[in-house]
C-alpha cells in the first residue's frame, strides 16, 4: 500500500526502508496537471507490483519533508518527481512526462 509522507519523520522511516529492500518515492504537485499524469503512472506500477514499498509527498501541502527528501538525496528538486532507491541509495530518478508505469518496472 503506497503511503502519504506528510512529516519529515515519516520520511526519514521511510528511508530506512530502503537500506533492506528496493523502494518508491514520488513527488507530487496537487496543482500540475502533468503532475497528475505521472502520479497516475506511479499508481498504475504500484498496482501492479504491491510487493514494493512506495510513498508520495504533496510537495506544496508538505514543503519541509519535499525539501528534505531533495536534501537527503542530494538532488535539485522537481515535480512530479520519482526515486527509485536501492541499497539506501539513488538507483534511478526520473521527472514529469518521462515517469511511466513500463519505465518504472524496468528500473526495480
């Protein structure tokens, strides 16, 4: 079941995650409707693959665990945003129209 990051808390429990097993984490601007798009993309994947831990973050309605996400990734941030994370690490990121449910499958 996909999870809402809504504190910075949650996401730093959620990392931990990712240093046992392979997960998901998409940012999502409520406001974009390419944003909507690729959410739907994201949605469609972890329908079809349930196994994969995976969470969103609303990056306007949740600013602070957004900005943390880019910090702790060491990335630039973007939305709609995807992290594949393997190992506690960056495996694969990908942004707006190129977040696709058959990419995504190919990357875990």
């Amino acid at each position: 079941m996909m999870e809402e990051l809504k504190t910075v808390q949650e996401w730093e429990t959620f990392k931990e995650k990712a240093t046992e097993q392979t997960v998901l984490v998409f940012k999502h601007s409520t406001q974009c409707p390419v944003s909507a798009e690729a959410f739907e993309e994201f949605q469609a994947f972890t329908s079809d693959n349930p196994t994969y831990a995976t969470a969103f973050v609303k990056v306007i309605e949740s600013r602070p665990v957004s900005n943390q996400i880019a910090e702790d990734l060491d990335t630039v941030h973007k939305s709609p945003q995807l992290f594949v994370l393997k190992n506690g690490q960056v495996h694969w990121t990908e942004s707006h129209w190129n977040i696709k449910n058959k990419a995504i499958a190919e990357q875990v």
